[in-house]
C-alpha cells in the first residue's frame, strides 16, 4: 500500500492502471496513475525518485487516471 492509503485515506484500489502490473507505490516509487507517494517516504519529505509519468504516453496516463478517479471518486491524488 501507498503512503496515502496507510494515512487513513483508504484503500486506493490502484493496479498501476494498464502500464504497470502493480501500483508503483507499492514498489517505492510515485503512482502517475494514483497519484500516490511511496510509505517509505517521512512526513513531509519529498519524493525524489524517477518521474514514471514522463515514460508514459500522455494519452493512455490521462485515461488511466480518469478510470482510477471515476472507480475511486473518494480518494485525493
């Protein structure tokens, strides 16, 4: 789970969108999908690791987070 569903937010119910087999905050690394950030991180520290969103083409990284947000309505990105 992602720093942002172990704070209370609630399962995210994010499975990386169609590029990736899992959520990459699961991983340790920023979800473009979810906009999540990895729970390694401390409060307030920020995330420096690799932008996955740039390796992503904008069309397909769009689609995914409407499809997470319209499933996830609840959830702040």
């Amino acid at each position: 789970m992602c720093n942002s569903c172990i704070s209370g937010w609630g399962a995210c119910g994010c499975t990386g969108g169609s590029v990736f087999a899992v959520c990459p905050a699961s991983k340790g690394l920023e979800c473009p999908v979810c906009e999540h950030y990895p729970k390694s991180l401390a409060e307030g520290e920020a995330y420096t690791g690799p932008n996955l969103a740039e390796l992503i083409d904008p069309a397909i990284l769009e689609k995914d987070r409407a499809a997470f947000k319209a499933a996830h309505p609840e959830q702040k990105g």
